[in-house]
C-alpha cells in the first residue's frame, strides 16, 4: 500500500505535526507512505488579499481569519495507491484539490478546520452562512461579501460534484466539524468520520515556586488582526493590576507567537516569532482567539500534559473540560478572557492541578492502525483507474474535441475567479469607495494571469509531441489564453484609474479638487543638499530618544485681560486616568483670565471620576456618564460652554503652556482669520519628547487628500463653528479633519502659526493605534470621496505628500536656525 500524505506544511503548525505523526507511525507499520508539502505562493500576495480585503472589513479583533484560496499546483500524485489531504488551506487552490478527487485514487481528507467548505474563513462559529452562499457574514462588513460568496462557488464548481464519489472520506477531529461538513452542500454526500488528531503524550508538573509560563499562540497569519488582539487584551488587563504587578515581577512569563513585535506598555511580553511554543516549557497555553482554538492546537497541548485557556468555541468541548484539564470563556469578548488570564495568572496552584491531565486523543500508533484499516477498506471497494490506452487514429477526432473541452472548462473557470468586475466597476460608478476591494480584486487578477502564462506553456509544450488533428486544437487553446490574459491585464488597468462620474441632483455644485501642488525646483534642490535629515520628520513618531520637552517661547503678551476673546475648550474623556490630570493641568494652568472648561466623562471605570471630582472647583462643568462617543462628548460640551474662541483636546493630549494667550492675541490682532492651528510635539507614555512636527503654511489643496492639521493646536472663532453646523457624529476617528474640510468649504480663512502649541500623546490603547485599521480606514475613505468626487488610490495621495514632506523640511531647518515662517 502507497501512501501520499500532503500537507501546507512540515511541522509548523500543529495540524501538520499531527499529520507528520501519522505518517511516521504508518512507516513503522510498514506501510510505504509518502509525506509532500504543497507548493505554496510567496506570503506577500496572501498579505495583500488579507489586508485588502479581509482585515480592513473584520467587524471586531477577534473575527475569524480568513484566506483566499489561491495556491500552488497539485504533487505528481503517480504512484500512491490513496491519496490524504491534510490542511492544505491556502497551498492548493480548489482546482488542485479537484485533480486528487478525479484521479480515481481514494482520497482521505483530515479537515483541521472549516475552510474547505466555507467563503474562506477557519471558524464560522453559529454562522451557517456557508450552507448557502456566505452572504451575511457577521465576521466581516457587506463589502466582503462578493469575494466570500465567489471563492465559496470557486470550491463548489471545483469539486462538489466529485465530493459524493465512493472515493473521498473526510475526517473531522471533532462533532461538530463532522456535522458543519454534512450540512455543507460541497460535502453532503461525502463519508464523514470523527478521526481525533493524535500527538505523543507527555507528563507534565508545575512547581509551585516557579514562574508561571504562559504561551500565547496567534497562527491566523493576519499581522493586523494578531497586533488588535492582543492590543485588546492587554488593554482589558488594566483593571487587574495584580496580574500586571506579577509580570512586571517575573512571577508570570508571557511569550507571543504569531506575531510581530510592538510595545506593550507596563508589561514585559517576549515575542517568539511565528514558531509553534516549545510546550516543554510551557505551562498554559493560551488561545485568544477563535481560529486558533483549533482542535490540533489543542489536542498537542493536552497530549503534553499543557492546560489550555480557550474560548469554549464549537468542537472544543471534545477535548478541554473546564476546570478538568483547561479553562474555556464562554463568550466570544476580550473583557471575560482578560479576566480568566489574570485569574489563572494570580493562582498558579489552579493550573498546576489542570496540568497532567490525561488526554482524550488517540496516540499515533492507535491512530495509525485504525487508518491503515481505511485506507485498505477504501481500496477493496474502490476500482483502480485502468490504464490509458493508445490513440488509435480513428480516436484523435475525439480527443481533440476532449482537449478543446478541457482547455475551455479551464479558461472559464479562471475567467470565473474573476468574480464580478463589471458590477465593481458599477460601484464605483456610483461614488462608493472600493480601495479595499479593488487591491483583493488586482491579486486575483495577478493570480489568473500567472495561470494563463502556466496554461499558455503547457499548451505550447504539448504541441510539439501532439499529432496533427490535436496540435490544431492546443493552439485554438493557447490563443484564448492569450487573450483573455491581455483581457484581464486591460481590466486591471481599467480598475485602477476608473472615473466616477458626477452622481449629485441636478443643480447641486460638485466637488472638485485643484490639481496637486507641485515642489518647485529650488525646493528640491534645497532638499536634496542640505535638509536630508529633516526628511519624513512629518508623521514620523520617534524622531529621537525620550528627552524634557524644551518649553515654547511665545511673543510677550500684549493686550490687557479686559480685551481678551472667551475661550470655550472642551475635553471628551474615556478611560484615560493615566493621562487626565496632565491635560486638565495644561488647560487649568495656563490661568487664562476668560476660560470655560467642560469635560465629558464617558463613565471611565479606570479611577478618571475622583480626578474629575478633585478638580470640580476649577471647572466650569463637568459630567461623567455613558454617551456615544467622542463626537456626541464634543458636541455636548460645546453646548454647555461657549466662547469667542473655541478647541477641544483629548484626554490623552495637552496644551502647551502659553498657548492659551498667544491664540487669544492672535486672533484679536488679525481678524479677518477664522482658524489657526501650529506645530505639534509629541510625548510618550512617560511625558517625555520624542518627535516634533513642524508644518509648512497651510495649504487648501491638501486637506480633501491628507489630514494636514494637528487637532489638539486647532483653534477656530465661534463664528465659523456655527456656520457649519459643528461636529459630525457619524464620524468617530476623522471628525477633526471633516471638520477642518468643513471650515474651508464654508470659506473660513485658516493660517498656520509657527509655533508649539499641543501635545500629542502616542501610547498603545489611544483611539489612533486602536481603530486606524478599521473605522479610520472606512471614514478616511468616505471622506476623501465627499471632498473629491471620487474613490482616491494610493498613487493619487503621493504628489500631496511629497509636497508637505518637501517644505515641512524646509520649514523644519529654519526653525532651527530661529527663522519663524507660517
């Protein structure tokens, strides 16, 4: 008996430990099996699909991953009497698959996880989407539905008619997967058996005097959603700091795989890399997220001796008992497993006595004999493939016309994975922005282009050996390839510079968007010989190691208290204890004669009420309760104080000092000026200095394509505000630069002062770092389209940068040399 297992991998995950298991406990009971790994694609096409079309969709940190499925080509599958498929999500590409079924062989299939039968996600969860047509998901936002339900019909065309045969059996490691397959309509047919993975055991103790080793495993291959996860997590722990003093201290060791390295302030976290956890010194493995609860994960762990915290996910319950032998959180929140972390943590004895445990799953050897019994069952009832006879002459009329077949049915179904370019192009038409699609859209692109090239030689190579009759055939072949190649380049190209047309009422004055500002010449020239060093200061966070904040110098005062403006400032608040007293002193502090503060608490847990109540006398309002939000906290502090002049600044920014009386004077002595905003510094967790910004004059053909404005040194008259209507709620992360879009658009005159005047705090739980990749993403995109008329790529964005880049430097060096330039 010839086996030939296939694997995504050769060891780097436990899935693919458990099939090199099985592999091995079959040769040593003789059997001739074969262990391949798929030919996987380079990672940065999956990154570019992941990012573009998944991540920058995914409801909350803790959705499911997903993967397209594109992959390598299929082994030479000569020579095995069975074939098994182990994970193989994102190795072999449906069609792939499709060649092993139709091959005649038996084929075994261990399901690890649900992608083989799912729009592209690992774990669905209670969704069962997947029955039908993955619409819906509540993973993902409705932009993704068009690339789940193409690549869920990809499989279905690819290999659910063959899913039925005699020879497929699946193997699930769990009920519930078993039965998520048998109500899948790609494998209802099928044979479906529950097959538990199998690891060797181990025995494992836990010394009490010992630090606890916890092992956090990320595997989703998503940086993004890796890096939110435990973001949320870690941000969650903040309520315990007994857990937090216990790291700090070394009594707990947290090590991270499966993710990229960032700094998590207040606690020392040891990033491994992408490698599985040496469960040897291991003393509690822990899965955050659904995906990775999966039942090889878990099983290798349990095999070891190593308890498991998990979310009690579907399937799992086949192998962890809470309290038994692991700890499962019943609810897919971060606040509950945060919570189970921090208990497990502060009681290590309660994870000693879950180590050990015996494991519910087969070993390898036992495993390996009930599989040789399959793998000879199948066999017995399966007829072998005969071989193919010569072409008679009288025959190669029919194999031609069974060529030109085959080379169409793979020109469509390449075609097919197109999905719905024209109804996108029709989107796009409308006005909605599709940035995230379309870069999910170009790889699939890019992919079928590659398999037509492959088609294309493999054609050509077949005509020089064919007869006469076929050779004609293969080359009709290899010419639709080609054109539909070049289509698809077209099309391509189509997507990328596709103009909206004007989509508003008759009469209603459109956006348009001067042309991009253009560096001139001197100022290259000025760059290139002296100011390198200045060059992407703007937008860079750490331009040098923490120092003081060296102090701003403003002009001495010149007008009397009695005429200066009222200024209005209001601070939205939520959870930023660590940082709301400094703001509250930045604004207090400047004892500015003719001030009303209002701060907005959105009921922060985190100890921000007694500040707030410690500093009540020095406030003209305050009030500390649930709302909706920073836009809503905006809006309601500015109706409870009111000024000539007015600004808002976050609970985790500040005001420099000074800066209150420079403004005032300011708008006094000009104005015919609505709004001002100058420089930026910016401040790390520990209030030192770690970057300035200096910014050029302002620049009205920036702001529809970059944010140019610093929020917390944005100044603006009472005036102006009333005229636009103030802040727009729906906008939760960009409603500073909708505001400035707003001002402008309304005709207010804005000037750049050349001088400090906030600010900016960068940490790890700040709104910025936290929903950039989600909200940020949607609104930036909206609101670019408001302003522009149109979807705005990256290349478009690039002459807008390189000018405020250019002359920041520019403005940067002078202010070093004393030069003041607005």
């Amino acid at each position: 008996m010839k086996v030939l297992h296939l694997s995504a991998s050769d060891g780097s995950d436990s899935a693919s430990r458990a099939a090199l298991h099985l592999h091995r406990a079959l040769q040593a009971r003789g059997v001739e099996s074969r262990f391949a790994v798929a030919n996987r694609p380079a990672e940065g096409l999956f990154a570019i699909v992941q990012a573009g079309a998944f991540d920058a969709n995914a409801r909350t940190p803790l959705s499911s991953a997903f993967q397209v499925g594109e992959g390598g080509e299929m082994p030479d599958l000569s020579g095995a009497d069975v074939i098994h498929l182990h994970q193989v999500a994102g190795a072999l590409p449906p069609r792939a698959v499709r060649e092993a079924l139709a091959a005649g062989r038996p084929v075994v299939w261990s399901l690890a996880d649900a992608w083989p039968f799912t729009g592209g996600c690992f774990h669905p969860g209670d969704c069962a989407g997947y029955r039908e047509n993955c619409a819906g998901c509540p993973q993902l936002s409705a932009s993704a539905d068009g690339l789940l339900a193409a690549l869920l019909e990809e499989k279905r065309a690819a290999y659910a008619p063959l899913a039925g045969a005699e020879n497929l059996t699946l193997l699930a490691p769990n009920a519930w997967l078993a039965e998520a397959a048998r109500k899948s309509p790609l494998f209802r047919e099928a044979r479906v058996e529950i097959f538990p993975p199998a690891f060797p055991t181990g025995a494992r103790t836990i010394a009490a005097d010992a630090p606890l080793r916890c092992a956090i495993v990320l595997e989703s291959g998503a940086p993004a959603h890796a890096r939110q996860t435990l973001q949320a997590l870690f941000a969650a722990t903040d309520t315990y700091g007994a857990f937090r003093r216990l790291v700090r201290t070394g009594r707990v060791k947290l090590t991270v795989h499966g993710a990229d390295p960032f700094e998590i302030p207040g606690l020392p976290v040891c990033f491994a890399g992408a490698g599985a956890p040496a469960l040897a010194e291991t003393d509690l493995l822990v899965l955050p997220r659904p995906d990775e609860a999966r039942s090889a994960a878990v099983a290798e762990a349990l095999a070891q001796g190593v308890p498991v915290l998990a979310f009690e996910t579907p399937g799992i319950g086949d192998f962890v008992t809470h309290r038994v032998n692991g700890w499962l959180v019943r609810r897919l929140e971060v606040e509950p497993f945060a919570e189970a972390l921090c208990h497990l943590a502060a009681h290590p004895a309660q994870v000693a006595a879950l180590a050990g445990q015996p494991c519910p799953c087969p070993s390898p050897e036992a495993a390996a004999e009930r599989l040789e019994a399959l793998y000879a069952s199948l066999l017995a009832s399966v007829s072998p493939v005969p071989a193919a006879p010569s072409p008679a002459p009288e025959a190669l009329e029919a194999a031609s016309a069974a060529v030109r077949a085959q080379g169409e049915a793979l020109l469509c179904e390449i075609a097919r994975r197109i999905l719905d370019l024209p109804r996108l192009e029709a989107v796009q038409a409308r006005g909605e922005a599709v940035e995230h699609r379309l870069r999910g859209m170009e790889i699939l692109l890019e992919t079928a282009q590659r398999d037509l090239a492959k088609l294309e030689k493999r054609q050509q190579a077949a005509e020089q050996s064919a007869p006469a009759p076929l050779r004609k055939e293969l080359g009709k072949i290899r010419k639709a390839a080609a054109s539909l190649r070049n289509h698809l380049k077209w099309r391509s190209r189509r997507l990328k510079i596709f103009p909206a047309p004007d989509t508003a009422a008759p009469g209603t004055p459109r956006a348009v968007a001067a042309p991009p500002p253009r560096v001139a010449p001197w100022a290259r020239l000025v760059h290139r010989l002296f100011l390198k060093r200045h060059w992407m200061k703007h937008g860079k966070k750490d331009q040098y190691p923490p120092r003081p904040v060296r102090p701003e110098t403003f002009p001495r005062p010149k007008l009397a208290d009695d005429r200066l403006p009222t200024l209005a400032i209001v601070t939205p608040s939520f959870q930023q204890a660590a940082y709301l007293e400094e703001t509250l002193r930045s604004v207090l502090d400047q004892h500015y004669p003719k001030l009303a503060y209002a701060v907005q608490d959105g009921g922060s847990t985190d100890g921000s009420r007694p500040i707030l109540e410690r500093y009540a006398p020095r406030l003209t309002v305050w009030s500390s309760g649930p709302d909706s939000g920073q836009s809503r906290a905006v809006a309601d502090g500015f109706e409870k104080v009111t000024g000539d002049i007015m600004a808002w600044v976050n609970s985790d920014d500040a005001f420099v000092p000074g800066a209150f009386r420079f403004v005032a004077e300011y708008f006094a002595a000009h104005p015919e000026v609505d709004v001002i905003y100058g420089n930026r510094i910016i401040l790390n967790e520990r209030s030192e200095e770690v970057a300035r910004w200096v910014l050029p004059p302002h620049n009205p053909r920036l702001v529809p394509y970059l944010d140019p404005v610093p929020q917390e040194t944005l100044f603006w008259r009472a005036s102006i505000w009333e005229k636009v209507g103030g802040i727009d709620p729906s906008f939760r992360f960009a409603l500073d630069w909708d505001l400035v879009a707003r001002f402008q658009k309304a005709g207010a005159k804005i000037v750049h002062v050349p001088y400090f005047l906030g600010f900016f705090r960068v940490h790890s739980q700040q709104k910025l770092s936290v929903k950039a990749e989600n909200i940020g993403a949607e609104e930036t995109a909206r609101l670019r389209l408001r302003e522009t008329g149109r979807a705005v790529s990256f290349d478009d964005l690039a002459p807008y940068k390189r000018w405020m880049e250019t002359y920041g430097a520019i403005y940067s060096r002078l202010l070093e040399l004393g030069i003041r330039l607005g």
